[in-house]
C-alpha cells in the first residue's frame, strides 16, 4: 500500500501529469480553432429585404449573398403585393446571419381564393352575416329590401345586381348584398 502512494510523489507520476496536461491544452485549443474555422465564426451576412420580390429575384439576391432560399408558405391573395410575389421573410431584414443558412420566405397567393356561398336562405340577417363572414366572404352594410312577411329574414344573396345560389363559388374580394324582407305581406 506503501509502494501505491508513492508513486503519486514521485517524479515519474510529476512528469507524465504535466504531459497530459499540455496535451489536454493542446487538444482544447485545437478544438476551438477547428471549430471556429468551420462554424464560420465571426462571418455574418445580413439579410436583405425581399418584401415584393418575385421568387426568382429572391433567390438571385440571396444566392449572391450565400444564402438559401426556403419557401415556407403562401398565403391569402392581398392586392398589395403582385402574385406570387415575397411578403413575409424570416429572419427578418437587416439580421446578422452565417453563410449558407436557409431564410423563409411566404409568398402572395396568384389570386383571391374561390369559396363556395353557403345556404342562408331563410336565416336572419344577423346570422347571415355572421356565416358569411366566417366563411371568409365580404358583406355590404346595407341591404335590399323586399316586400316579405319575415322581416330582416335572408330570401336572396345578390352578386353584381343578381341572385346567386349557394354553392357557388365567388372570389373573397367580391361584395355580396343579402336581400331581406321587410315584414310587408306581398300578397295583400
């Protein structure tokens, strides 16, 4: 046992310490080099605005950058921006990003979307409205009126001056008319 805790007070045991520690350092330091060199450390690109860009322009723009482009989404048609154009991009502009990294780009749909009207034939006009809009559909504040017992009660839905049935398919920016009656018996 004597002999045992010898060892770690002798010179031997001392040398081979401060080997292993050198090359402890050594092998740290290489380590922190190699990934600096490789993670690009301190190499930082910041991200263009390509709000309104075309896909291509987008993808021009980053790759002379070395960037990535990485479409995300596309999402509901806005009049603001051209089809198809960039509207939202993460990172955001003017971020500090490395090399080679993916910037996510949503787009501008090509056009409004078609949604199909829904029945509110004999709905009130509240309930109209509220389907209406929840099915993404646009609904003029005032009304047509027309002789009918059920006052404020939907008979019709007018597009451009003409009824339309439910079930077609209209563009989300149109505006519809709900054609109501006004509590007058049309028989008398």
């Amino acid at each position: 046992m004597k002999r045992f805790f010898s060892f770690f007070i002798s010179k031997i045991f001392f040398v081979q310490l401060v080997i292993a520690a050198g090359l402890l350092f050594v092998l740290i330091t290489v380590t922190g080099w190699g990934l600096a060199f490789f993670t690009e450390h301190n190499t930082e690109v910041k991200v263009p605005d390509l709000t309104g860009k075309s896909v291509v322009e987008a993808s021009d723009v980053l790759n002379r950058l070395g960037l990535r482009v990485e479409i995300y989404d596309t999402i509901a048609y806005s009049d603001a921006f051209a089809p198809f154009a960039v509207r939202e991009q993460n990172p955001a502009v003017g971020k500090a990003v490395k090399p080679n990294r993916k910037v996510y780009i949503v787009l501008n749909r090509g056009e409004y979307d078609k949604i199909a009207l829904p029945e509110v034939i004999q709905f009130t006009e509240r309930n109209a409205r509220i389907k209406l809009t929840s099915a993404g559909l646009k609904v003029r504040d005032s009304s047509t009126y027309i002789d009918a017992i059920g006052k404020n009660m939907v008979y019709g839905v007018q597009l451009r001056n003409s009824l339309v049935p439910a079930g077609t398919l209209i563009d989300q920016k149109e505006l519809l008319v709900l054609v109501l009656g006004n509590g007058k018996d049309s028989i008398q």
